[in-house]
C-alpha cells in the first residue's frame, strides 16, 4: 500500500500508509459518535479556510449546518488556519466575535492576503 500511496499522493502519501498501523489496534465495533448539536448555546462562528491542505472546508460548511445556531465565515486564503494568519477581514470578525458576540453578515468570504 506505501508504495502505490507515495505514487498517488507524493507529498504524504508514504507517511499516511505507514500511518495507518496505528489503527490496527482500535476494536472493531465502537459505538456511534453523536450527531453534532448546539441545542441551547448562543450562536456559535465556524471559520472555514477555502483552501486547507489538511481539513476540507467541506467539513466546516457541515458543522456550521449541523450545528443548527451557527454561522460560517469563510477566508479565500491557504493554510491550515484563518485567524491570525494575515487576514485582517478574518481578525476583525473573530474578534468581533469573541469580544461583543457578533456574527459577520451571513456568507461572509474574506478575500485572500
């Protein structure tokens, strides 16, 4: 499997099958991981980065619907996080967010660096 994985996906693809190992030793049956809920919270943001190598924004368009009392700000940049990466539209928002609870206007994108 290494060796077909470090052709497909150069940049990981050998680390990633050797990783794998580490999960031969989970047990088989496991119990289901509850949905996502917010019941009850203030809104909650969810900061998605368009382009993550590492977590699609994919997953952060779910968690914002799952979550039900969320809104999404999205950042057009690169990288494996938003905040305090250079975007100053995604600063003032989270700030906005964590100081006053104030949500960005929904949709929001913030453009690239």
């Amino acid at each position: 499997m290494g060796r077909a994985w470090a052709k497909q996906y150069p940049m990981f693809g050998l680390w990633q099958a050797a990783a794998l190992t580490q999960c031969s030793g989970w047990q088989k049956q496991r119990t289901p991981i509850p949905p996502e809920t917010a019941a009850g919270s203030s809104p909650i943001l969810v900061v998605g980065n368009l382009h993550d190598p590492a977590t699609p924004y994919a997953g952060a368009v779910n968690l914002t619907k799952e979550l039900g009392r969320a809104s999404l700000l999205s950042w057009n940049g690169e990288g494996h996080t938003s905040y305090l990466e250079g975007s100053t539209c995604v600063d003032r928002a989270v700030n906005a967010y964590l100081i006053n609870k104030t949500l960005p206007t929904p949709n929001t994108t913030c453009p690239a660096r």
